[in-house]
C-alpha cells in the first residue's frame, strides 16, 4: 500500500504541478524544464551556474504574483 503512495519528482511534476500551473492560467508554452542557467555575481569575473526544474515565463517576466 505504502509503495502505491510514493512519488518520484517527474510525477509529482506531471501528476500535481503541471495542472496545478494550468489551473493558474499558465500556459505549457510558458513553461521551461530543466533549463540551465548561469549568473554573475557581484563585479567578479567568477559566474556561478544552475538549473531550475521548472521555470514560468510570460513576456520574459514571472506571470505568477
């Protein structure tokens, strides 16, 4: 029973987020998984780089308030 319960991130993802940010209006177009990214900080030549599992954009701004 226990093993029935359990989820793994892809489908927490796509069982529970996905239509959840749907629900909000957010299209699938405005959604980005998995998408590497890389800042820099500060005024030093040392960027630090990253991944978000999931990324909303709308007009390149966060359509969520």
């Amino acid at each position: 029973m226990i093993e029935n319960m359990l989820m793994n991130g892809e489908d927490i993802r796509g069982k529970l987020l996905l239509p959840y940010l749907n629900n909000l209006g957010i299209y699938a177009s405005e959604i980005s998984l998995e998408k590497s990214f890389s800042i820099r900080l500060g005024k030093s030549e040392c960027p630090a780089a990253g991944r978000s599992d999931i990324l909303c954009q709308r007009n390149e701004k966060n359509p969520i308030h």
